[in-house]
C-alpha cells in the first residue's frame, strides 16, 4: 500500500514538471547555440522545477505518515460480546432418515406421512410465535403512524398466515381421523 502510494505521488510530480516544461515560455537564446527540439531556456526553469519536486517529496512524506502504523492510535482488544460456538452440533438425523426395510412399502409410506405430520406441526408452531411478533409490529407501526396501505399489507400477511395455520390443523386432525 505505501509502495502504491509513493508511486501515485511521485508520478502526479513527474506529470506537474512536465507539464510546467511545456507550457513554459521560450527564451529569448539565439537559434544558433540551442537545438532544435529544445525550446525553452533550462536555467530559468530550474527554480521551478525545484519547487515542484520540493512540492513531490513533501506530498511522500506526508503519504508515509498517513500510512504508517506508528502514527495511528492502537485500537485496544477487548472481548466481543458474543462468540459462536466453535463446535458443530449433531444433526438429528434419527428422526428424518428412514431405518426401515426398503422393501417395506406401507411402512416407507407411514415414515413420509409422519414427516409431512412433522412438518405441519412445526409449521403451527412456529406461526403463532411469527404471528404474535407481527401484532406487535402493527401496534407499533399504528402507534408511530405507518401508512393505512402498510398497516394493510401487514394484516394481509397474518391473516395469510394464520388461515394456513387453521388448514394445517384441519389437514392435521384429517390425518388422525384416517390412521
């Protein structure tokens, strides 16, 4: 990184003197004693030149300053405030691979209704947490004044979740009913 910026502030000073030899004046010299491609007086440019190069090594100087790590101040360690654990949790595959004979055609059919039961339940479960939460974000959004259009289409969604909740629960008793 200091390297990259020692070289952008030593071209930007290359490019200033350059740019300073082209647009300076030519000189008053007789064509005799100059060459051709040389139009300008090399003498009267120097101070110039100096100062643009003076200029160059100050903007380094200053590049090294806001690069270097003694300039900053330390930033002190200090515990974060939640570390995840490090160690895997065990899946719980027991309950959703199928142990049985494969051969077993009712009995592979009684696992998959069983996680299809799983899922629905969980499904109802996790709805009335998830519908709570969303009540409280109404009443919330009521009391600091959302827009009737928002307040809408939040209703909207715990109706949507509620009727899938209800559904689940007739499809859930169905299920029972029928074993």
């Amino acid at each position: 990184m200091k390297k990259l910026i020692v070289t952008l502030v030593l071209l930007a000073a290359a490019l200033l003197v350059c740019n300073y030899l082209r647009t300076a004046e030519p000189s008053s010299m007789s064509a005799k004693r100059q060459p051709v491609l040389n139009h300008s007086d090399p003498v009267s440019k120097a101070p110039k030149i100096e100062e643009a190069l003076a200029h160059a090594s100050e903007l380094k100087e200053q590049a090294v300053e806001l690069d270097s790590p003694e300039t900053a101040e330390p930033t002190p360690i200090r515990q974060p405030d939640y570390l995840p654990p490090i160690a895997q949790r065990e899946a719980k595959t027991s309950g959703y691979q199928y142990q049985g004979d494969l051969d077993d055609h009712q009995a592979y059919l009684q696992f998959q209704h069983q996680q299809q039961a799983d899922v629905k339940q969980a499904y109802i479960v996790a709805a009335k947490v998830k519908v709570e939460q969303l009540k409280e974000l109404l009443a919330r959004g009521e009391r600091e004044g959302i827009s009737e259009e928002q307040r809408q289409f939040a209703r909207g969604k715990i109706a949507a979740i509620e009727k899938m909740s209800a559904e689940l629960k007739e499809q859930l008793k169905a299920q029972a009913i029928a074993q």
